[in-house]
C-alpha cells in the first residue's frame, strides 16, 4: 500500500491557494472505482489505474481554473 500523502503535504499552497499534485495524485490514488462514471464520462478505474500520469495535468487543469475563474463545459458535447 502506498503512503498517505494528505498528513504529511498540504492540500493547498498557502501563498496562492493551488491545490498541490500530491493532494491530487492522493484524491486519484484513493478513488473508490467500483463507482458508476460522472457525467465527464470518464470511469473512476482508468482514473484510479492512471492516477500517476493524470495527477500533474488534472493539478494544472483545476489551478487554471482557480486562477481565471473559468470553469468547462460540458454542454458542448
């Protein structure tokens, strides 16, 4: 079993309120994948399964969104 990083990082940069790869790689890592998929359509085991290749992209994705306030959309699909 791999280590828990939520005690031992923070789970955001205090300076700029950004959620870390860590938090994110622990909150994919620990995924409960028997779960039915979200309305994204992607299933929690391919996130589960790839939670190492997916934490730094999705750390970025949620901090731009932070940043400028902009969030996507999935009407357009």
């Amino acid at each position: 079993m791999r280590k828990n990083y939520i005690g031992t990082t923070p789970a955001f940069c205090r300076e700029s309120a950004l959620l870390t790869e860590l938090y994110i790689l622990n909150c994919l890592q620990y995924l409960v994948w028997e779960k039915a998929m979200g309305p994204d359509g992607i299933h929690p085991k391919l996130l589960h399964e790839c939670h190492e290749k997916l934490a730094l992209p999705v750390a970025f994705i949620v901090n731009s969104s932070v940043n400028t306030g902009e969030t996507l959309s999935l009407e357009n699909r």
